[in-house]
C-alpha cells in the first residue's frame, strides 16, 4: 500500500493496531444540575466521532473500486449507529434517567446491545456486535480524551498501525519499543510527521485501507523513504527490505563521520546548522548530530498529555536542563504553539467550541496573550533558566507588530517582578525574536525586523497558509509545494528585511532539513538553518559541496521564474550538478 514517507528508514515487525488499547471508564452520579451538561458533553462527542467517520469515508473513497465500496458499506453502518440509534437514545436515557455519567453509560448500553445481538440467530447479524464494540470505543476515545496509552507498553519490534495519531500520542511512543508506524489519515508535514522524524522512526502517513482485514500480528513492513507499506509479505520481500535496511545503516554510518567537520561551503562561506527539539531526549541525538546549538525548541512537549499545566518552576527547571545539556551552546525557546492540529490536554476545553477552521483560531501568540498567566510564567521561567547560558525567547504566529509589543511589555513587566523578589535572571536580556509563517508578517518583514531582535523562518505553516494546503491533510498533500515561486517569494522578502535591518535571520521550518532545498536557501542568503537532529549530517554534506557564489547566482535565476516545473528543474540540476 502507498501512503506519503514522511520519515525515513525500514522497519519490519509485528503490527499492532493502536485503538486495542484499554480505555480507563470513569463511573461516578451524576448531579441533577449536572445533567445537561453531561448530555451536552455526550452529544458532542457523538458529533465528533460522525464527523471523524465522515473523514475517514472521505478517505476511503480513494481505494480501488471494491474495497472503497467494502470500507464504505463498514463505515455507513458505524455512521449508522450514531445517528439516533438505539445506542445514542440508550444513553441520553441513562445519563437523564438513571444520572450515570457519559462514559459508564456508553460501557453498559454497548454491553447490552451486545447481548442482545448474541441472542440473535442471524449469522450476520451477529457478526454487527464487533462494529458495535468499535463505535462503543471510538465515543469513550472521544469522550476521555485519552491518548491511545497502549503505545507505552506495546511489545518490543511492534509497528503501530492507527487511523489517526496526535502528535501527542506518538509522543508517547518509545523508540526502543516501538519499530515504525502508519496510518489512514495525516500529511507530511504535520506535526505527527515532525515528531516521528524527531524520534526516528520509520513512518508512512496517508494510508487509505490500511487497517481492512488486518490479521492480529500479522508482519508489516514500513519503508518511510518509499511511503510504502507491506502487510503480510512474502519470505523474499522481507529478506530485500532487510537488505535495503542495512544499506541505510551504512549510510548512516558514513555521514555520521560528517559530525565534527565545520558546516562550511567549498568558497569559506560558514553556515550555522542547529537542531530542532520536540522532545527532551534529542538533547543528546543533537550533541550527537554535531548541532551548534538548538534553533528552535518546541515547547509543546511540556503541555503533552497531561491533564494540569506545567507551573513556571517545572518549566524552568526543564528549561535549565536543556541548556545544561547543550554544554553552553546557544537554544532558542519558542513560547507555546498550541491549537491547529497541536491540541494538547489541558487546553482541550479552549477548543471544544472552536469553529471548523482550527488552523486560523486560537492558536500560538493568540492563545498566550489571551492567557496572560500562560504567557508570564513561560517568560519567567526562560528569563530565570537564561543565567544558565545562551537563550533566546521566539515567538510563534505572529501576525502583526502589536503582538510583538505585547508581548515584549509582558516580558519588562516580569523581569521588573522578577527583580523586585531579588529573582536572578539573564543578563543582558534575551533576544526576542518572531517566527515568519504567517504570509502577512513576511509581507510586513520590515515593519517586524524593525523591532524584532531576530527571525526565525517557518516555512510549514508559512506554505501552509500561503498556499491554502492544510499541512495535515493527506488528500491535498500533492500541492503542498515549497518551491512555489509565492512561497520562495515571501521566504526572499522576509529575509532582504532582516538583511537591512541587520538583524539575524534563520529557517526552522521542515525545508531547512533538506538538502535539496539547501543551495537555494544559501543563494537566497540564509546562514543559519535549524532541523531535525537526524537531518543535519546530510545537509551538512551539502553545504561542504556547494560554492556560495554559484548558489548564489542560481536562486537569482529561481527568482525569476513564476513556472513552478521550471523552478523545480532549476533547482535539481542545479543540485545534480554543483
Ligand atoms: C513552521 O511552521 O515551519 C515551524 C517551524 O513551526 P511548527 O512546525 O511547529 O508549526
Ligand atoms: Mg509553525
């Protein structure tokens, strides 16, 4: 089956499907003042659950002809079963009548339609209980909000196959445990993407028909280069991709002797290349990679399955770790980017009523400076952990100058706090810069770089906004295109503003990490790049080829392209080549 590679290398082992996970039932009385609520909360979850089915038939329907009319028959019956069904009636009953909670209600009514349908004589009709099963678990899933905990203890070598994961879930997943993963729905560059590539794993994202008559451990192979996966091979498959695997090893090998030569291209131009961090443990993959520091640390991580908030002594403590871990080279911390497809736990509540454009609500800046208190204890605790070396404070989304002016007052507003405690804190102040992602803050890169310490290119969301492509999606993933000439052209205006300014300017988005974007980046006059740590030997070979006075010459002839084929050929004989 083919789905879109969104993190390289081979993995082969047992697959494991994600939502056989036990979901904890809570069980209390409900109030009578709690009733409404609770039918309310219920209801939601049942418009949830319809509306993630209507997704995945949406999906199916890009399977050959008989197995999208199989997919499509199996999800028009879970559709079926919520759509005043004798299951939905059942527990607003239970919930009104007998003041049981949503959850117990659901676990009890699924158990007795269960058995009723045990009862019944028809072979097919009772063949209906599994579906039943599966709806009854996909409402406690959305009525819990629990992550698919199962993926901390799954067994060892297992590849997780699912129809979604957060980027929250596979957070949770354990590189030492867990081989790979795939799954129906997800784009290449969504955050589930991101950290699958932060863990090194092996995943393929985009599936349709992956979990159609799957055997229960059957042999799965995952090949995240390719975005192919194999379900059952055959002994000869297994042993060329276990031949392909080793090849890759090897690979890695060779560019890891890359680690401590300097980033530099064959003309002397030097080149900072620093790492990405989703998750506390890249500290050491990144120390490893030879980063010079870390170009953007996703502070996300901290608000991750959890149902409370990180106070401002946890997350200095962590902050402080991190820059102890990086042996006094510089990080860069960007406050909290939540929303979009990064909700995480205790935010939930903020975005049970959100409209259906997640992507341009409250997101990132916008949440924070709503939510002061989230905002004053992220900027204490940087502002503390910065006595333990280099930091940098970066700030995500924004869109116009005056968050910027928010946000640096609630900063002067803290240190004046901080100070009068007797708080010691960095000195001279950290950097305060802004992500450019938001195409109408690269258009105003000048009004920006004028008060803004630094710039931190983003180019996922920056394509993602500019072009209308949900970086999520997979069914609109084929037009989610860097190398539109709207894209390179806002990437240029952002970085000529800091350029004048003279302010630093780096890219941080997924396009730093790949080297066949490198020659242009460097052309168009970009010094520092921040990727995944995994990525960074193989720009690093790339940077150490090039001639900066040739790359250069090449992005002006990008530039005056608007065909974005001819762009593409530029740019790729350009690398084959030079
Ligand atoms: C980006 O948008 O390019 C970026 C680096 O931020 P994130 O991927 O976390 O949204
Ligand atoms: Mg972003």
């Amino acid at each position: 089956m083919r789905g879109l590679g969104v993190s390289p290398g081979v993995s082969i082992g047992p697959a494991q499907v994600s939502d056989a996970g036990e979901i904890a039932v809570p069980d209390y009385r409900l109030e009578p003042e709690g009733i409404a609520a609770e039918t309310e909360r219920f209801d939601a979850a049942v418009a949830l659950s319809l509306k993630q089915l209507r997704k995945l038939k949406g999906k199916a329907g890009t399977l050959p002809n008989a197995a999208a009319e199989e997919v499509g028959y199996l999800l028009d019956a879970h559709l079926a079963m919520l759509s005043n069904s004798r299951l939905v009636r059942g527990v607003r009953r239970r919930i009104t009548e007998e003041r049981m909670n949503a959850e117990r209600g659901v676990q009890l009514e699924i158990a007795q339609i269960g058995e009723s349908f045990a009862a019944m004589a028809d072979a097919y009709l009772r063949a209906r209980i599994d579906d039943i099963r599966v709806v009854g678990a996909r409402l406690l899933r959305n009525l819990t909000k629990t992550p698919y905990s199962a993926l901390a203890q799954m067994p060892e070598g297992s590849i997780i196959l699912a129809e979604e994961l957060s980027p929250a879930d596979t957070a949770l997943m354990d590189p030492r445990r867990i081989a790979g993963f795939a799954t129906v729905l997800g784009g290449a560059d969504s955050h589930t993407a991101i950290m699958a590539r932060a863990l090194n794993l092996p995943a393929v994202l985009g599936v349709a028909g992956l979990l159609g008559g799957l055997k229960p451990d059957a042999t799965v192979i995952i090949d995240g280069s390719a975005g192919v996966v194999v379900i059952d091979p055959a002994p000869a498959t297994v042993a060329r991709y276990e031949a392909r695997r080793d090849v890759i090893a090897e690979e890695r090998r060779q560019l890891g002797r890359l680690r401590r030569l300097p980033a530099v291209t064959r003309d002397g131009t030097e080149v900072l290349l620093q790492a990405n961090l989703e998750l506390p443990r890249e500290v050491q993959q990144a120390i490893n990679a030879g980063a010079q520091g870390l170009g953007l640390v996703r502070t996300e991580f901290l608000y991750m399955n959890r149902p409370d908030l990180p106070d401002e002594d946890e997350q200095y403590e962590t902050y402080r770790q991190l820059i102890r871990g990086m042996e006094g080279k510089p990080i860069t911390i960007r406050t909290l980017d939540i929303g979009g497809d990064k909700l995480a736990g205790p935010f939930a509540a903020h975005f049970e009523n959100e409209g259906g454009n997640p992507a341009l609500g409250l997101r990132a800046i916008r949440l924070v400076l709503k939510e002061r208190r989230l905002l004053d204890a992220q900027l204490a605790a940087i502002l503390r952990a910065g006595v333990e070396g280099p930091v940098r404070i970066l700030l995500p989304m924004i869109s116009s100058l005056s968050e910027l002016r928010l946000v640096r007052d609630a900063m002067l507003q803290t240190v004046r706090r901080l100070k009068r405690r007797g708080v010691a804190i960095a000195d001279p102040l950290p950097p305060l810069g802004v992500m450019i992602e938001v195409p109408g803050a690269a258009l105003a890169a000048d009004a920006l770089a004028g008060e803004a310490d630094f710039f931190s290119i983003g180019t996922n969301d920056l394509i993602q906004y500019t072009l209308a492509i949900d970086r999520g999606d997979e069914q609109v993933a084929h037009l989610y295109n860097p190398l539109h000439p709207a894209v390179l052209r806002l990437i240029q205006f952002a970085i000529e503003a800091a350029l004048r300014a003279r302010i630093p300017v780096g890219i941080c988005g997924e396009m730093a990490g790949d080297p066949r974007f490198t020659a242009l980046l460097l052309g168009l006059g970009i010094r520092d790049l921040s990727m995944a740590p995994g990525n960074i030997a193989r720009v690093k070979q790339r940077i150490r080829s090039l001639d900066i006075i040739a790359a250069s010459q090449r992005a002006r002839a990008v530039m005056d392209q608007v065909d974005e084929g001819r762009i593409a050929s530029l740019v790729d004989d350009f690398n084959d080549v030079a």
